[in-house]
C-alpha cells in the first residue's frame, strides 16, 4: 500500500481531507489556505490561532441547505434562529450576536435588529451557500484586522470566482445541481455557468429554493394557541443570482465587477399564537385570531475591485474594492381582534452601505529574515431606517407605527498595519498587528438625539514555532472591540402612561475584549491532530438596566458588564488503512469542544455558552473514487440548572447520528444521499430554549426535527 501524507486543514480542531484524496495516488505535503487569519491567503501551519474552514466540497459531502447545516459539526461555532425569521447570527465561543463580524467576500454585513416585539427582525440571512467557495470561522478577537464587531470572532463567507470552477485547461464550465430535503419539503435548482475568453473569465450562478416550514420532532401537539408543539406552518421560495467578471488588462492588473441579488418571501400561519388573549381574560376584545405574516427579505451588492501587481518601493501587490450593499427586511403582521378589527402591522428595515477597502502587501526578504507586511484601510458609510405603518383592513385607515429608533446614518473607518515576521530559516514565524478605527452615529436631526463618537486601538501578538516538519505549536494575544449599534444607543420611548420608558444614551463606550490562546498542530503518515486552549476576557458589554422613578420605570442601556470564557478544542484525524491497516481509504475522525464562561460582576453562568460537545466519524473513499460513505455521532452535554443565569428550562443532553453517502457512475455525475438523526432522537439545541422556563408553552415547538432525509444530484456538462 502506498503511503499517503495528509493535507492539514485550516479548522483548529477538526482535520480532514475531502473523500476524493483517498483515491488518489500519493499527494506531496500541502497546507489549507486560509485567508481571515492575516487578510492574505496564508497556509495554516504559520497562522497563530485557531480557524475553521469549510469548503465547498464539505458543504455538498454533507447535504447542506443553510449555514446551520454547513457548520453544524464544528466545535465551538453554533449558528441561531429557526422559524419565521430564520438564521439570526453566530455563537463563536460563547460570543454571539453583533459581536462576531460576518463579512460576504470582505463585504462587512450590517448589525442584526431585534427590537424584541414578534412583528419584527432583521438579520443579515439573505446568503445562499450554493455560491459559496468556502466558509472560514477565525475564533477569537480580530478587530486589529477587521475593526469593529470582531471581538468574538469572523465569519468570512467566500463566494466562488471563475477559477474555481473551471479546470485547467477548460475554458467553459456548466454544470446543474439539484436536491431534496425532507425536514423542511424543500426542493433547489442550481445553474453554475463560467467562461475563460482571452483576457476575460465570467460566472454566473442562479440558485432557487422553495420549501416549507423545517419541521419539529414528530410527536409534538399539532393544535393551535400557545402549547403548539408542531412548527407553525409556512411556505418559502428564494432566489440568488450571483455574477462575476474579470479583466486581466494586462501582465499587472485585473480588474472584476461583481453583482449579486437576493429574494426570500415567506408566508406563515401563526397557528401558535391563535385565540391568544392579550387582556389575562379582563379584556375580551384583544384575543387574537387569524394571525399570519407575509415576509419578504431581499439584499443586493454590486462591487468593482482592482488587483496590481505594482512591485515598487511601497508595495508589491495592491488590492482596492469599492461596494454598494442594500438589505431590507419587510414584514406584513395580519391578525383580528375584537377591539382592533383586522389589521395589518406593517414592519420593515433598511440597511443600505458605502465600503471602500483598501489593502497594501509586501515582502522584505532580507539576509536571515523574511517580513511579509499588510497594511491599508477601509471605510464604511451606513444609513439605518425604519418604516412602521398599522393599517385597518376594515376602514382602510393608514396610521404611523411606533419605531423603537430614529432612522441613523454611521461612518466609521479604520487603518491597519501587520508584520509577519520569519525567522531561524522560517522555523519560527511572528504576527505583530495593529489597528486604529473610529465609529461616528447621527441619529436624524427630528429625534433630537445627540450624535456618537468613539474610537479604538486593539492589537495582536502571536508567534508559530515549527520544531520540525510535523509539529508546531504557536501562541497568541488578540484585541477585539465592538461600537454600539444604533438601537443599543437611540431606542426612546416614553410611555409613562403604561408606566414605564426608555432613555436612550448615544454616551455607550464600545465593549472591548482581550484573548489568549495556544495551541499545537501534528500530521505524520497515520493522521493529524490540533489542540487550542484559550481564554478571553470581556468588558464593557453593554447591557439594559432599569429603576424606578417616580413609580415609572425607566430603563436605558449602559456598559455594566464583565464576562471571561475559556476552554479547550481538540481535533484529530487517522487514516485507519496505515494505522490499523483497514480497508484502503478508511479514515476516522473526532473533535471535542469543551467551554466555561462567567459574568464577573455577578458569578453567574453565561447563557451564550455551549455545552460540551463532541463530534466522532468513521469514513471510507473507494479506492476507485467512485463511492464512499461516512457516519457521524455528535454527543452535546446537558445545560442545566446554574449552567444558566437565571431558571431556564434544562437543555437534556443528546447523541444524533447522521449518514451520507455518495456514488458518482460518471465522471460528471455524483448522487448524494443523507440520513439524518438515524435514530429519530427528540432533542432540543440549547440556544433555542435560551430564556424559557419549565413552565413555558410549546416547549415541544422548539425541537428539531427528527428522522429525515435529503438527495442531491450534481451533473457537470
């Protein structure tokens, strides 16, 4: 048997290769490029940190739909929401929310709103994954880097360019891709065309999905009103269409246009909120029936970047973009009261962004050392609005709504510098960066709010020391900080009428963080292995607090609170064909993700904190490549009792075990099938009982699905 040298991959935890390797003949030693760690493509055995990344690839091998599937069996990286407002943000960490930047091809998307009535959200959800080239998960503080929003982590969303579809030597690429999932009767089609004419590539990529409802575990009360246990019925169809073209003008610059749209529309039966009487049965005319919503959430950029192959005195390489992006959420509340009639509570949200980007590289090579600096800047240009309408359906009345903040425009810009230093003939390699960024909120002139103003300096320090050609263990230290958002600093409400109101406070501080983490890699002929332990510090979080003034109570938001988290993830892969000499392509693999988190001011637990997971797999690739299968089990720990800040219902622990497999009868066909929860297991992700008691209805409404199974078809021309 020939011996094969594996590829190590950019998740700090879980190392992989894709099935087709297997098959192959023996591979020279290559490292995973990753590009969040340091803004340039970088291979992984010198960035000193811990990133996942997911290709492509991975995604298809594992039947993705969503970002949820894609990255469910990554240790320490959770993605929220479900239902009617689907996928909210990320948890990296125990540190959700806006602070974990999430960037679309270095496009930065804007701040999740929740106001926290059930009429309204707005998320940066609008991603199709069918474009996606990878998906990179960088943990930990990187706001020297990214600026601000990266205290807890980034998410770098990658979408495909031309060159990675078209083969060497092709220079035409079509291909169609279609699929099935049964947890939520879903249905997609795929067209992915790309063109290599003389100096110019294109790509074109159109996605359609429609689907219902992602159902719960099947023994849930299918009634209406609050202790509902089945998800509430809805229907979806979207629609992506992403475009892509690139001019090599000449040997030194290349010049590419990008344009991409998104559209969801969503339609829901509320059936869970059906006869709910708002009136504690004192006021019969606000039991609410007939509840149901229309949702439409759309999201369009369009972009011109510019790569230079300068070569001068100042910088070897420059690349420059400059990106519109417009995001917008709509939402159609319809319900019947006795006191209100039929209405419509209309709700929508706007983002709409300016961002220029500009990054400079070089590379010093001097008698013993090596220094690769970055260096740029980037700024963005951000108008938030609300449009809040109540229309009776009865009278045909059109009345303004009550909009929790004025609509606000921001600019911020930040400037960054990093060295990444190579020594001892590049046995150790040091990361030294630094970023100074300011964040600038005007709320409109009307609300007669004051204007923000705040800036930052955060900083990295890591170093990698390779000890040979199958070892190396690396450190670092890492700031992050996030400005307030909008709504954190200009919600203003008065009803003292009701008896209480919010004081807005354009006065926060931006939340900072500090982190510290090391690590060690390992890959030999029978597997690799990664293991990182780190510990983060957090301060400054801004968070609501409420008195009592004049028998009103007043609440206003401030930066109160302190946390740290700390834990430790470990990763390995064997090729069980060397170590145990099983079957020619027989792998195994398993990651672990243990965490702790605290608020430091009270001693409690952090509810954002995950539980202990794991995740085991045992895999085999034909020799042929012509088919393969692979087993996952993912075991997370129960959240219980002080776990939690408060009482909150127990999160059980639970095992689920999924099954792919694929077969390819032809070089340009492969059909893939999944089996997921095999053993239809009721359980219950710990995020989505965040904040509910043991006495709260419709517990069974917050499961995930039980037994289900999914196909897709993939056909290159």
């Amino acid at each position: 048997m020939n011996h094969k040298q594996l590829s190590l991959i950019a998740s700090s935890v879980l190392l992989a290769l894709s099935p087709s390797l297997h098959a192959q003949e023996k591979k020279a030693y290559t490292d995973e490029i990753v590009v969040t760690a340091t803004r340039t493509e970088q291979s992984i055995k010198d960035v000193p940190g811990s990133v996942s990344k997911i290709t492509a690839e991975d995604m298809e091998k594992n039947l993705a739909n969503d970002l949820q599937d894609a990255l469910k069996y990554e240790p320490g990286v959770q993605v929220n929401g479900n239902g009617r407002f689907g996928i909210s943000d990320f948890t990296v960490r125990g540190v959700s929310g806006n602070r974990v930047k999430v960037m679309v091809d270095n496009v930065e998307q804007p701040a999740g709103y929740n106001p926290g009535a059930d009429q309204m959200r707005k998320f940066s959800n609008g991603i199709e994954i069918d474009t996606l080239t990878a998906i990179e998960v960088s943990k930990g503080p990187g706001s020297s880097l990214y600026g601000s929003d990266a205290m807890g982590g980034t998410v770098l969303l990658r979408t495909k360019n031309p060159e990675d579809v078209l083969k060497a030597g092709e220079n035409n690429h079509l291909a169609v891709k279609t699929g099935y999932a049964s947890d939520s009767e879903q249905y997609k089609a795929t067209v992915e065309a790309a063109n290599r004419s003389g100096a110019v590539e294109s790509l074109l990529i159109y996605t359609y999905r429609d689907g219902k409802e992602t159902e719960t575990h099947g023994d849930g009360a299918d009634i209406e009103g609050l202790d509902r246990g089945q998800a509430d019925p809805l229907t979806f169809a979207s629609h992506n269409l992403l475009g892509k073209v690139y001019v090599q003008v000449n040997d030194a610059n290349r010049v590419g246009f990008v344009a991409e749209y998104f559209n969801r529309d969503t339609d829901t039966q509320i059936l869970s909120r059906e006869n709910y009487d708002a009136g504690g049965g004192f006021m019969p005319g606000y039991v609410y029936t007939n509840v149901k919503a229309h949702d439409e959430d759309d999201r369009i950029r369009l972009g011109l970047n510019h790569e230079w192959q300068a070569d001068n005195t100042a910088f070897d390489t420059l690349n420059w973009a400059l990106n519109w992006q417009q995001s917008e959420s709509k939402h159609d509340n319809y319900d019947h009261t006795g006191a209100n009639g039929n209405r419509n509570r209309y709700r929508a949200g706007e983002d709409s962004s300016t961002q220029f980007d500009a990054q400079f590289n070089k590379i010093i090579a001097l008698a013993t050392t090596r220094h690769e600096l970055t260096y740029g800047l980037n700024a963005v240009k951000n108008e938030f609005e609300l449009d809040y309408k109540n229309y009776s359906l009865d009278t045909g009345d059109v009345t303004p709504g009550p909009v929790e903040v004025p609509n606000a425009e921001s600019v911020k810009y930040g400037l960054f510098l990093q060295d990444q230093l190579y020594l001892m003939q590049e046995q150790l390699v040091v990361t030294a960066g630094i970023r100074y960024d300011n964040y600038q909120a005007e709320p409109a002139s009307s609300s007669g709010l004051d204007k923000h103003e705040s800036d930052a300096v955060t900083g990295r320090l890591g170093a990698v020391y390779h000890w040979n050609e199958s070892f190396n263990t690396y450190a670092q230290i890492s700031q992050g900080f996030r400005s307030p958002s909008i709504g954190e600093m200009y919600e203003d409400k008065d009803n003292s009428m009701f008896g209480y109101k919010i004081v807005s406070n354009p006065d926060l501080k931006p939340e900072k963080s500090i982190a510290y983490e090391i690590g060690a890699r390992s890959q030999g002929r029978i597997g690799a292995m990664n293991v990182a332990a780190f510990y983060n510090d957090y301060k400054d979080f801004i968070v609501s607090s409420t008195e009592e003034v004049n028998s009103i109570e007043v609440t206003t938001n401030a930066n109160l609170d302190a946390a740290k988290i700390y834990g430790v993830e470990l990763g390995a892969e064997v090729w069980l064909d060397e170590a145990l000499s099983a079957p020619y392509g027989t792998y195994a693999k398993l990651s672990l993700a243990y965490q702790e988190g605290e608020d430091k001011k009270t001693g409690d637990s952090l509810d954002s904190v995950a539980p202990f997971t794991s995740v085991v797999g045992l895999g085999y690739d034909a020799p042929s490549g012509d088919w393969g299968s692979e087993i996952n089990a993912m075991y997370v720990a129960s959240k219980t009792g002080d776990d939690w800040t408060d009482e909150n219902v127990d999160a059980p622990s639970y095992t689920v075990v999924d099954l792919t497999t694929y077969y390819t009868p032809t070089e340009n066909l492969v059909l893939r099938a999944g089996l997921f929860n095999a053993f239809d297991k009721k359980y219950w992700r710990y995020q989505d009982v965040d904040g509910l008691t043991a006495s709260t209805s419709g517990l069974d409404r917050r499961t995930q699905p039980g037994r289900n199974w999914g196909v897709n078809l993939d056909y290159a021309f």
